[in-house]
C-alpha cells in the first residue's frame, strides 16, 4: 500500500493545479484519472477544443466578409471538416501532453484509473487501495439533462458530441442560450448550419448585465442564429440521422416542433461524484447535490476537501485553478485565498463578452448607490480599423468612493480587456485611477479607460 500526503481525485483544472502546488509545497502528491489523458473536462471535451473551433471559424468568417475590403482577394477558403478536426484534436494533444510533463517536472504519480473513498485516509484505484493523508475530491461536472430528451451524442448531443460530430448539419437546434449553447452554436453557424437557439427564459445568458445581453443577442441574429425565448422544451424525438424538438410557449402554451438534424442539450451541467457513494462517509451534499465545504474547503469529514464544479459557485475553470492552489496552502499549513468577488466570466463568441462582480441589477437590490461609465468600441481607433466597433465597455463604481465594483465588456478581446479590472479590483482601485493610467495607442484596452473617464468627467473620445 503506497502512501501519500495528498491524493487528488480528478486532473481537470482544479485538480492538477491543486496536485502541482501540493508538490510545490513539498508534498509527496498523487493524482487520480481514469481517462487515458490529463486535463479533465476542459482540455479533453470542453474549453480547449471548442476554442480551437472557434477559432478556426472566427477565421472563415473573416475570410468570407472581410477580407476583399482589406484587399486580400480570391475564392473562400472551403471547409475540411476532417482537416478542422485533426487541428482541434492537435490543440488537445499538446496541452494534455503538457500536463503530463508538469507532473513528471513535479514528481506526482498518476494513479490511472477511476477512484473511490472506501474510508478517510484511503483512496481505492481498480484494485489498489492507497493511504492519503489528505483528500481533494476535484472529480468536475457532466452535462445536466431534461426530461423526455434521450441523449446519444450522436443525434441528440451534448457538449461533447457537438465537439465529435461527423460532419457539419444543415440544421441545428439548440437547447439553452447559455455560455455553451452559444459558443457551439456560433461554431456551426459560421460553418453553414442554420442553429435555432431555444430558451426557456425571456433573455439569453443568465444572470448578465441585461443591457449585454440585449446587444449581444441583436449580434449573434445579425450573425444568422435565431432565437425562440420563453419556450419549454417537452420531449425530443430522434432517428438515426433526424430529429424533432417539442416545444411549449410560455406565454400562450401553444405547441410546435422543430426540425434538426444534430440537436445541440446546453442546458446547464451538475456536479460528477455519483461514483464516490460521499453520504456514506458522512459527506453533506447541498440540495443542488453539491459538496458542502467550510470556508477552508474541508468536507465534514476532516482531511477530506472538496474544490471545483463539484462545490458551490460558479463552473469555471479558472475559479477551480484558485480554489485548487488555495487549497494547497492550506493542506500545507498556510493560508489559502481567493477571492469570490473577482472571478471573471467569458463567453469566447465573436465578439467575446466578459464580466467581473456586479451587475446594476445586484447593486440595485443591495440599495447601493453607484454610477455607470460607458464607452462604445465605436470610438475606439484599433476596433474600427479590425471591424470590431460593435460593443462597449461599462464600467460600475461606488457613488460616494468611487472604487470599482464590477464591469461588463461585450467587444473585441473582451476576455483579456476584463483582466485590467479584475486587477484594479483586487487592490480596491478607483475608476479614476484607472482613468489616469496610461493606455498604448492603438489599443482595444484605450475603450477600458474611456469607459472609467466616463464614470468622472466624461470620456475624451465620444
């Protein structure tokens, strides 16, 4: 029996990163994975492939729409399928090849195969069982269901068949306007599909600044998706190369049936530990069948912690990277940190949209007094000499202090441009330090520090 400081049940983002800052720590560390690559969800079937189809897409559309005013002219590139998929699955390769690499630099055994908790203290991989002084449950989430729709990755898919398909359909459904519908959906879109998007709610994107939301759903039908809202979907039926979508309105409870050849299930993912049996051991689960954690990220059972898409919050890679090293300090003795308030969400369309703390709905329903700055990428130099001028930057701060409170990019590089408020946030900046930063010119990030000019005195260029 093989015994360890740390024994970490998962290689996604949350647990390699957890693994790899365990053996920084000086912590003889293992890590458990039934797939036969690291990476977990994300790198394998999740936000590495479909950012190299987006990608990739994003390219053709350029090709197709503006590439003759730049005066780059010629025939459209055609779509290799084949070709797309090879370069997705060379994308994985590397980066699951990468963790790999990080673990032999780091000394952590990869225990191969699935585990269990039989008992605290003891990890059981196929037949072998191994002690652990401590135990990082970072197993992730798998795609949630709806009920009368049989999902066989082929014709009804998910995520990660959507990211396998044989060829690109004529016609698409998508069940759910959230992150991941939205991302597969533009893939396929750019590629030819026509995708319908269906949603249950009235606005797409839960939970986003409602002014984006409304901008972003105008671009993405400028783009070619269509949008049913307000509809609840029954029940799907599907043949070998068909399918049919029921749905109900909710406004009037009228019936109809959409025709698809690939229907896209985006309707959210729940938590992946159904194989642990965790009540056994005394492990609580929330109502939303999460693992509950103190503060420190310890289970109910001492010595046994829990970080990720199987804890509360939200289900971002990133957020389980920082619960992952935080984690680590802890186990080792030290005091592991993040930070709740600032964790970005992105959504890797194009244009990107990206978000950080509050929305004015949440600082509404707070009763706190805020103002808004604003700045369109119309006025910004670089976006309209890249046929990126649609969007805006918008700017949240304290009325009274003026610290900044959240932002909402919807525009190009939105992804990277949030970083510069997350870190302002992080050390409790104000807009108008932000506004006296000296921003390159030309850059996209110039429309960040207009916007916070605009919660003082006014923008210089709108």
């Amino acid at each position: 029996m093989s015994s360890y400081d740390v024994i970490v049940i998962g290689s996604g983002p949350g647990g390699y990163v957890a693994a790899i800052r365990c053996a920084q720590l000086g912590l003889k560390t293992a890590c458990v994975e039934g797939r036969d690559t690291l990476g977990g969800t994300c790198l394998n079937v999740g936000c590495i492939p479909s950012k190299a189809l987006l990608h990739a897409s994003h390219m053709l559309h350029e090709a197709e729409h503006n590439f003759a005013e730049m005066g780059l002219k010629g025939k459209s590139p055609s779509v290799d399928w084949k070709q797309m998929q090879a370069y997705k699955q060379s994308t994985i390769d590397t980066n699951t090849k990468g963790i790999e690499f990080l673990f032999k630099k780091n000394k952590i055994d990869w225990l191969k195969g699935w585990g269990s908790v039989p008992e605290a203290g003891r990890v059981k991989v196929g037949d072998d069982v191994h002690e652990a002084k401590n135990i990082i449950i970072a197993t992730g989430s798998e795609a949630a269901s709806l009920p009368g729709v049989e999902v066989d990755e082929k014709v009804v898919v998910t995520s990660t068949g959507a990211l396998e398909l044989g060829k690109v359909p004529k016609k698409m459904v998508v069940i759910g306007a959230g992150v991941i519908g939205l991302e597969l959906g533009s893939v396929y879109s750019r590629l030819g599909a026509e995708v319908t998007v269906v949603e249950f709610l009235d606005a797409i994107t839960p939970g986003m600044d409602p002014e984006v939301q409304k901008t972003f759903q105008r671009m993405l039908k400028k783009q070619g998706l269509e949008f049913i809202m307000g509809a609840a979907v029954q029940k799907t039926e599907a043949s070998k190369t068909k399918a049919k979508v029921h749905y109900k309105l909710r406004k009037d409870d009228s019936e109809h049936v959409l025709d698809a050849d690939v229907v896209l299930v985006a309707t959210g993912r729940k938590p992946y530990h159904d194989h642990l049996d965790l009540e056994s051991l005394g492990i609580r689960l929330t109502k939303r069948g999460q693992i509950a954690i103190t503060k420190e990220w310890q289970t109910d059972v001492k010595g046994i912690y829990a970080i990720g898409d199987v804890t509360e919050g939200p289900m971002l890679a990133h957020k389980a990277e920082d619960e992952g090293m935080a984690v680590a300090e802890v186990i080792a003795g030290k005091h592991g940190h993040v930070n709740y308030g600032v964790i970005p969400g992105v959504i890797y369309t194009h244009p990107e949209v990206a978000n950080v703390g509050e929305t004015e709905e949440t600082l509404k329903e707070a009763g706190r007094a805020y103002k808004v700055g604003k700045f369109s990428f119309m006025g910004n130099a670089r976006a309209k000499a890249n046929f990126a001028g649609d969007g805006f930057v918008k700017i949240l701060a304290d009325k009274e202090t003026d610290r900044i409170l959240g932002a909402h990019i919807i525009g190009p590089s939105a992804g990277d441009l949030i970083h510069e408020v997350c870190v302002a946030m992080e050390f409790g900046a104000s807009a108008q330090d932000l506004a006296m930063t000296c921003h390159a010119h030309p850059t996209y990030s110039e429309a960040v520090r207009e916007a916070a000019l605009a919660c003082g005195d006014g923008p210089i260029h709108m």
